[in-house]
C-alpha cells in the first residue's frame, strides 16, 4: 500500500515539492490515510484548540467547537455553521466598474461590469482572499460545497465523527 | 429485411439493449452482472484480455492516423476508436479525442432503436456514417464511422471512429462555424447512414460527400482512416476471439464494464467527499450586434449552473437545472454531447489509468433540463458550437470535484478549472497567385488544442496544454497549420503577458498571434471566443478567473510598403490600451471588446490577432512566493504594473543583467498596504446584499441579464425558488426584457 510521510506531505500543502516529485504522487497510486494525515498536520498548524472535522478551503476548516460544527478561518474568525454559506459572513468588495476591473486586467481582457462583476469575498479577521466570483450583476452567490460528514465518517471512513 | 435476428441466442439487438437496460434499472449492476467471476478465478487471464483489446486500439488510432489523414488529424491526433458492445455500450477505448466515445455509443443504440436491424439492415462489412448532434454527436464537424463486428452469424459488437473534419461544407467555412443558427447552416449532415458493404465504401456516397464540403481531399483521406482503424479493430476482436474463444468473449465484455463502473464508485469513496457541489460558469452571446439574421440578433449570457450530489453509494448526481434557454444561433447542446463531456472530464479526473469505458457512464445520473441550451429537444436548431456552453459549463465539473479531492487530501488532483477552447478564428479563401492559384483554402487553426489549465492547490497550471476534450493535448506546429490555411500565412506568435489567471499559484498562460493575408482573393474571416464575461467557473479558494478575449483586425493597411521598405510590422499585442497596431501600421485598425464575430471580408495584406486562453488561479494571490513572481517577471508572463497591483510585489528591472529584482522590503509594505486597500474598499455582506439586491429591483440590469433571468425563472421552478428566497423577492416576482 502506498504512503507518504508527514514532512512529504507538508512540503507538498506548502507547494515546496519539485515537479519530478509531485508527478509520482500525481500519476501514482493513493494513499489511504490521506486524509488522517492531512487533519494531523493541519491540527497541528492552527494556533486554536478546536479540532478539525474537514479542511474545506485553503484557510477554512470545519471544527468542533461546543458540540457545534462551525467553519472557522485559521487566523481564528468564525463562520458559523457548516450548514450556511461562509460567504455570507464574508466582507465583499465588488468590482462592477470597467476602472475596477482594468485594475486586475488590461483593457479589453476583464469582463464588461453591465454583463458580469467580479465579487471578492475576504475574512472579516484576516482579509485573506476566500473566494472570486464572476457572475452577471444580480447572481446569488453561490453556497459551493456542503459536505455530508456523517455519511462520510460513518459510511466511507467507517468510524463515527469525532463529535459522536 | 435480414433472414434471422443478429442478436445473441436468436434475439434481435433491440431485444439485447431492452434486456441489458431493464437488467441495469432492476439490479444497478450492468448486464445485471453482481460478481465479476472471470476476475475473480483468473485474473491474469482477465486483465491480459483487456489489455489486449486496449493495445489494439491504440495501435489502430496510431496506424491509421498513417495510413490517411488530413493534417488535423495527422498532427495533434484529432481522432479516437472505441469497441462496443452489440448494445453499443463501450468496452474499451484507444487515445485522443475521448469525448466522443460516448457520443458513438448513442449513434449505436439510435441505429438499434429505429431498427436499422430490419430496415436498411445490418451485415457483416457494412460501414454506416454519422455526425448528427440528434444523434448523440457534438456537433457536424466531428464524423463518426461506425462498422458492426461478426462472430459467424451473430453481431458480437461494434468498432467505431471520429475524426474532426477541417470543413463541414456549412454555411461559411470552418469547423465551428459563429454564423449558422439552424440545422439547414450546419453543413452535411449524415444521420447514421449506411454508406458502404462488403468493407468498402460506396463511390455514389464518396462522389456525393466530397461536393459536399471545401475540403473534399481531406474528407475522403479522413473517411479512409476511420474506416482502415475500424476494420483493424474488427481483426483484432476476431483473433481475441480465436484465442479466447467467443463465450469467453461475450461474458468478459460486459464483466469489463461492470467493473468499470465499480472502478468509478470506488474511486469517488476513495477520494471524494459525500454532498452538495455547486459552481456556475457563464457565455456571452453577441447576436444583437454580429448576426445577419433577424431572429438571431439577440445578445444573451447563458447561465450554466451546475449541482453535483455525490451519494453514499459512490454515485454522482448531475444537474444542469437552471441552464439557459437554447435558441437562434449555434450554441445548443445536444444531451449526447453532454454526456460525452461528463464522461471524458470524469476519466481525467477520477478514473485515469484505469478500465476507462462506458461503466463510468453508467455511474452517473445526469438531468438536462430540456428547452435549455443544455437539451434544446429541437433537432432544426443548429448544433454547430454546442462547446461554447459546454466546455466553461463542464469546468464548474472540475472546480466541484475539486472541493471535494481537496477535502479529501488529495491537492495535487485539485484543478481550479481550465481555459475555453479559443480563439477559433476561421474563414477561408481562394489563392489568387502562387503554385495553388484557383484552390480553396480552409483557415482552422488547430493551435486552439492547447489552452491554459487552471492551477491546481499545489502548483501553478500548465502553460498552453490543455482541450478538456482531449486529454491528449498539443498546440501542433505552424508549418502544418500553414499547409490548409496558407492563405494566412503566420508572422508572429508570442506569449502574451498578463493572461494568466491570478493567484498563490497562477493559470496556465498562453501565445498571441498574428497573420495576415497573402495572395488570396474572396477571403472570408470570423472568430468565436468569450469576450464580455469570463469564461468558465472562475478561480478557486481566491484565485481569480483567467483573462477575456477580444478582438482585432487591421483593414487597408501599408503592410505591403513595410514588407518592401523593410520597416517594422506588429509582432504581437501586448497591451491593447497601448496597441502595435495603432504605433506601426496605417489603416483601418478594428477592435472590439468581444470575440465573438460573424464573418467580414478580408483583402491582401489585412491583418488579424487571436490570443489562446490562460487558466484559472488557485488562492489568495498576495500568498504567490515573490521569487515566483519574479520568474514571472522574467518570462513575460506578467508585467510590473500588473504584479505590484495583484500580488504585492514591487520589482525593478536591472538593464545590466537584463532581468527584473525583487525589492523584498517594498514588497513587504506593497503587501500591507493591500490588506489595508481591502478593509476600506470591502462591505459587509449585509451591504453587499442590499446594493445587490437594488440593482435587480430598481432595474440596474441590462437587457442580456435580464433575459438570462427570465429564462432560467421560467425554465426551472427550483431555480426559481432558490433565486427568489436568496434575494428575498415575492412569489410573483417576475422579471421583464424590454
């Protein structure tokens, strides 16, 4: 069976691993105890007490917090429930001007604001950008991934969630 | 009508696809199939038969791109093979353009179920010929030649072969043609036609064929490489089966998709996450603008948003509910089509390296919501670039799946999306001077096979490499391009800067071209590429989407004087707010802030630019490392303005070692003032949600907006009801195009 060791996969979340040796992880086998893994080096990553469920983003985690599933930045804001759009706890600045968007692409190269905007949302703690989205003015923002833990933990890992 | 059914134990073929679909319906499994017993007792005898077969489908595609093809084919292998089974369900499948081996399958099963088997009939040597969309393919330009494979008395399955045709004999030349906005425009059509026995292809149906399109040397050459590919697959079943043996045979065909589809379920445990994905990507439509035809001058934005459910089975659940409405104009969708996409992304991303044939298919659900774009259900529309809905549609796939592999560990596999297949500028001519004078000439640049891919969570994307229709990707080479469209002859190609997406780690950049027109008369030009939205789902964990196109032509101009005086002439269009064109020529210099252009006429000496897409980026782009952007830098991916501004970074440019330096400590502060710059410029989302909100209540939006509203609220209620409790609107909310 194939396996990794912790600072293989810490060099790789850090994107510090050559070509040569990404591509064998790439074009190889998987390793089961991924996930185990990515959650023990992640766990040890956050400066907060709370344990991870499921990393959800690049800086988003879904933890354990009061028997409450919260998604929670790494600088320490959090969300809420996983089961709302983190977004709608974002700050968002709205990009809907040709000035605005020609700050980030040439003229002619970004889209017209009348037909699409852009819409940065960014943590309220650290500002980091979280997501863009490119949606015609007026678009609901998108709510892109609900996990279904439960099944995940209990059917697919076959063990129950941390917090049951 | 034929003497005795050709099906298996005295059953017609219709017989076999009714039993193997009520078996699949009843027992989930294919064939009803629930354990793999050759498999399990002999496993070495197992997967040598399957890599058997596989090895004679590669080498097929690789002999007959040989033996003929036009140079499309020829060069970038715009071809693929598959073997089916007499149900027409794929068994196994050669390289190259892998989104069609589904949409052969449904030829197949369109020719079981109208009963090809009694009327025009099915015989050993028979060839049929397909390239109807109503029929499961993409779009006319793609031509299917399918052939039936006998064991004595009986179909024991079918060898099937595409090939991307360079003209299509439509309503302009090309391959995708931007003009045509019913079927009557979209070239010859062959729906499943029987057009040869005895292996050889009928000289009435060859005659009549190559009148049918502008290139008919290419079309019989590519006619001869299907067939001679099909029939190398036929021998290759036949001594299988003299090996193997046909009851062997039989069985091990359906175990292999049966485990096909185990190998996907598998596979979505394995690295997947159960639940609710969502993306969405859009397309402009410029029609009020560019169309000559009353009924097709509208301009639209088509909404693609996409739902994935992954269940607890390991089964995806696809939903295009909410797609725009089809229409007037060439980018309608057929389902074939779709599900061919479905199943080639899902063999990049899940199943690679694996068993790769229609078990996939059978993993999936897919809803395709008809009267949209994404299954018109009206075979007079056109269906000529059904791919400008479908590819930035098909990225919300990989950016879903994505949310998932990331969840799971599995970053490296994370793809935050990838660029249109642009900018598919085409047209043609007629030499007027030269060895070829008097010959038509075909402008289809191939290079559009090499686009930018998105970055993935782990590194930056791959630079002009990737068709999501083709895993096989390949820009090919200029002199081969130059070979068909020679009435256009190259002058420059260059990487053009800032056409990477942004972020932590950037899209996949890309060239810029520039030709223009040389000793040809009656030149017609047109180009089909995103320009007013992004195309695509966009970035991904704060990656921004990759750059538009847009369009430029210069018309009368003094190219000729230039060439004589040996003065300087454009090499590329680095910024269009400070063009070449403008600094180095006289004459009519043309652009528009859309791609997307109904044919014009071109004179000697005009000249045009076309700019391949870059991909998508991955994360917050103030986190790129600097000495990553300093590479940039030096390779002309981006400018200095552009990275001070995105990612923070303040360079200088050193004349003596001819190389941008990085000023760390600047960067620093440029880095805080950005943070700072976003906490005064950003809202709350309460803010954001009111001003949102005003713009559609107090009539903000243009006409294309509104009309991509009013369709998707008409077409779907659950869109509706999202759409409506999202924005807080009543029930009876309703949304007007002037």
């Amino acid at each position: 069976m194939v396996k990794y060791d912790k600072k293989t996969l810490e060099m790789m979340i850090e994107g510090k691993l050559s070509w040569e040796e990404l591509r064998l992880i790439i074009s190889g086998r998987k390793d089961a105890d991924r996930f185990e893994k990515i959650l023990e080096i992640l766990q040890e990553r956050v400066s907060w007490p709370e344990k991870i469920i499921l990393p959800l983003h690049e800086h988003l985690y879904i933890v354990l917090k009061e028997n409450n599933r919260i998604v929670k930045c790494d600088c320490g804001f959090e969300f809420g429930n996983y089961n709302e759009n983190w977004k709608t706890k974002c700050r968002v600045r709205v990009r809907d001007t040709f000035e605005t968007i020609e700050e980030l692409y040439l003229k002619d190269m970004g889209s017209d604001p009348t037909w699409q905007e852009l819409r940065e949302y960014l943590c309220p703690g650290c500002f980091t950008l979280l997501d863009v989205e490119a949606v015609p003015p007026g678009y609901p923002t998108t709510f892109n991934f609900l996990p279904d833990i439960d099944t995940f933990y209990e059917k697919w890992l076959g063990k129950q969630a941390p917090d049951k | 009508m034929s003497e005795k059914p050709i099906g298996w134990k005295g059953k017609k073929i219709k017989e076999m696809l009714e039993e193997s679909n009520d078996l699949f319906n009843e027992t989930q499994h294919y064939y009803g199939i629930d354990t793999l017993k050759f498999k399990e007792h002999d496993p070495f005898r197992y997967e040598r038969a399957y890599a058997s077969l596989r090895g004679a489908l590669v080498s097929a595609r690789e002999t007959a791109l040989h033996v003929a093809a036009s140079p499309i084919v020829k060069e970038i292998g715009e071809l693929c093979f598959a073997l089916y089974t007499p149900e027409g369900d794929s068994i196994v499948v050669s390289t190259g353009i892998l989104v069609h081996v589904h949409t052969m399958s449904e030829a197949i099963k369109f020719m079981i179920r109208e009963d090809y088997e009694d009327d025009p009939g099915i015989n050993p040597g028979d060839i049929f010929l397909n390239n109807d969309p109503d029929c499961g393919n993409v779009h006319t330009t793609d031509v299917q030649t399918i052939i039936p494979i006998f064991w004595e008395d009986e179909l024991i399955g079918w060898a099937g072969g595409v090939t991307h045709e360079i003209d299509i004999g439509g309503i302009t030349p090309g391959h995708v043609l931007m003009s045509s906005i019913q079927r009557f425009d979209d070239g010859v059509y062959y729906t499943c036609k029987k057009i040869g026995s005895n292996n050889r292809i009928w000289k009435d149906h060859m005659i009549t064929a190559k009148k049918s399109v502008r290139t008919p040397m290419y079309w019989e050459l590519d006619e001869k490489c299907r067939l001679a590919g099909d029939l190398m697959i036929s021998d290759a079943v036949i001594e299988f089966i003299k090996i193997e043996g046909i009851d062997y045979y039989k069985q091990f065909i359906r175990e292999a998709i049966e485990e096909g589809t185990r190998i996907f379920k598998k596979r979505v445990i394995e690295r997947l996450i159960p639940g609710r994905y969502r993306a969405v990507s859009f397309i402009d439509q410029v029609g009020e603008w560019e169309a000559w035809q009353p009924k097709a001058k509208v301009n639209k934005i088509y909404n693609q948003p996409l739902e994935i459910i992954s269940d607890e089975n390991g089964k995806l659940n696809l939903s295009f509910d909410g797609a725009s409405a089809c229409g007037y104009n060439s980018v309608n969708c057929g389902v074939g089509a779709l599900s061919g996409a479905t199943w080639v992304l899902l063999t990049q991303i899940l199943i690679y390296g694996d068993k790769v044939n229609d078990g996939a298919y059978f993993a999936v659900n897919n809803y395709f919501p008809k009267g949209s774009w994404a299954n018109p259900g009206d075979p007079y529309l056109s269906y000529q670039n059904p791919w400008a809905n479908l590819i930035p549609a098909y990225s919300c796939m990989m950016k879903c799946l994505s949310y998932g592999l990331f969840s799971r560990g599995y970053r490296e596999e994370v793809f935050s999306g990838y660029g249109l297949t642009r900018d598919a500028i085409q047209g043609g001519g007629r030499y007027n001077a030269g060895p070829l004078e008097g010959q038509l000439w075909m402008l289809s640049t191939f290079e559009i096979s090499g686009q930018g891919l998105g970055a993935s969570a782990v590194r930056d994307g791959l630079n002009w490499g990737y068709a999501m229709w083709n895993p096989e990707s390949d820009l090919g080479d200029v002199e081969t391009w130059e070979l068909f469209q020679g009435g256009v002859p190259y002058l420059a190609r260059k990487v053009k800067p800032n056409n990477a997406g942004h972020g932590k780690y950037r899209g996949g950049s890309n060239y810029g071209g520039i030709a223009f027109v040389a000793n040809s008369k009656d030149v017609e030009f047109f180009g089909i590429a995103e320009g007013l939205v992004f195309s695509g789902a966009g970035g991904m964990h704060g990656g921004y989407p990759q750059p538009t196109a847009y369009r430029l032509i210069a018309k009368n101009t003094n190219l000729k004087e230039i060439f004589e005086n040996q003065q300087d002439y454009p090499l590329w269009d680095p910024d269009p707010a400070n063009g070449e064109f403008e600094r180095l020529l006289k004459g009519d210099i043309i652009r528009k802030p859309y791609a997307q252009m109904y044919p014009i006429s071109l004179d000697n000496y005009d000249m045009f630019h076309w700019c391949m897409s870059g991909g998508p980026g991955y994360g917050d782009p103030l986190e790129r490392d600097v000495k990553s952007v300093e590479q940039d830098l030096n390779d002309g991916i981006y400018t200095e303005e552009k990275v001070n501004y995105i990612y923070g970074v303040v360079a200088k440019f050193n004349k003596e070692k001819e190389e941008w330096i990085i000023d760390e400590k600047a960067t620093q502060e440029r880095r805080k003032e950005i943070l700072n710059e976003r906490k005064e410029k950003s809202m709350t989302f309460e803010e954001f949600w009111e001003k949102e909100r005003n713009k559609i209540v107090e009539n903000q939006l243009i006409k294309p907006v509104k009309r991509m509203y009013k369709e998707s609220l008409e077409l779907s209620d659950k869109w509706k009801k999202n759409f409506l409790e999202f924005w807080n609107l009543p029930e009876d909310f309703t949304v007007e195009v002037d």
